[in-house]
C-alpha cells in the first residue's frame, strides 16, 4: 500500500509517518528531503519561502506531479510494498497517487497548536513569529503560481482526515483505524 500524507503545517504528519515506519513496517520517502537536498545544491537560504519557490521550479520544469514520481521511482527501484510519501501539497501531486492505487491521508489540527509545535521543532523552516506562521499558511492553502502548493483543495481530496488535537496514542488510534478500513 502507498499512503501519501497531507495536511497543515505542525499538524502531526511527521508522527503519523514515524507511526507507520516504526510500528506497521512502511518506508518513508519524504518531499522535504527532497527539496532540502536541492535547495543545499542551490546554495539558497533554508526557510519556509525558498522552499516553497524551489518546489514550486521544480513542478514548473519537470510537472506539477514531480515530486511523488521522483519517490514512485525509488518504491519501484526497491520494490517497497508498503510506502508512505510524506508531504503531498499540489493538486497533480494527489491526483498521481490516487492514481497509481494509492491513499490520501490528511493531518489537520488547530492553528494555536499546531504553532506551538512548530516553534518546538525548530526546524530551519519554522523560525518564525505566528503572523508569519500564518501568512504563509495562507499563501500554501491556495498558491496563486499555478505550479505552487493547493493545501487546501489537497486536503479535500484525502480519502481520510485525521483532527490531532488530542494525545499521540489517539492520533495513533485513528491511524490503525484507518488502516483496519483499508486492508
């Protein structure tokens, strides 16, 4: 089975995938690692805004479903039965995996949360105030670059959608329920 993931930023993708790597077998094929291998080649700034303009080069250059073919690839090249694709964000990106057979899982929760786990990973790309959070929130739901990021259209299209705003073993509570429903 391949699961792609999607939902908003600090919502708990990273956990649901850990879940499924450490406690049902999966292997994980991440878009952020991706995108931070080609922005480190680029020689760009590691934020959220140059990340989302190189992926939205990329999708412009090599398709709007760039970026889970380049993981499609390397499933096939390992032959992987059991794959999560962490994060799908394009409308094209969702279509690809449905229409090579597989899932969409969204991860959504509340704002005020998911900001304050943002600022407790601290990743490169987080380093910001809650306006800025925010901001850039809305610009990823509805991307006005035709190659950008449709969170919002995306998430719609998820055959499942997880709400973590409760503990780790609820949120991991739904993902086996999701899994019961599929298998």
């Amino acid at each position: 089975m391949i699961i792609g993931i999607t939902g908003t930023d600090g919502a708990g993708k990273g956990t649901v995938v850990q879940y499924l790597v450490d406690r049902k077998g999966y292997t994980h094929y991440s878009s952020r690692d991706l995108l931070l291998a080609e922005m480190k080649q680029r020689n760009v700034p590691i934020d959220r805004n140059h990340m989302r303009l190189v992926a939205n080069e990329l999708r412009a250059t090599h398709g709007n479903d760039f970026i889970p073919k380049q993981a499609y690839s390397k499933i096939k090249a390992s032959k992987v039965t059991n794959a999560v694709i962490e994060s799908i964000r394009a409308i094209a990106e969702a279509e690809y995996i449905k229409a090579q057979g597989g899932l969409l899982i969204a991860v959504d929760a509340d704002v005020t949360e998911r900001f304050r786990r943002v600022q407790a990973r601290r990743s490169e790309s987080d380093k910001v105030d809650f306006q800025t959070f925010v901001r850039h929130e809305e610009l990823e739901k509805n991307d006005p670059d035709p190659h950008g990021m449709q969170k919002a259209a995306v998430i719609k299209m998820a055959d499942f959608v997880i709400y973590n705003d409760g503990t780790i073993d609820e949120l991991q509570q739904q993902v086996d329920d999701i899994l019961e429903q599929i298998q």
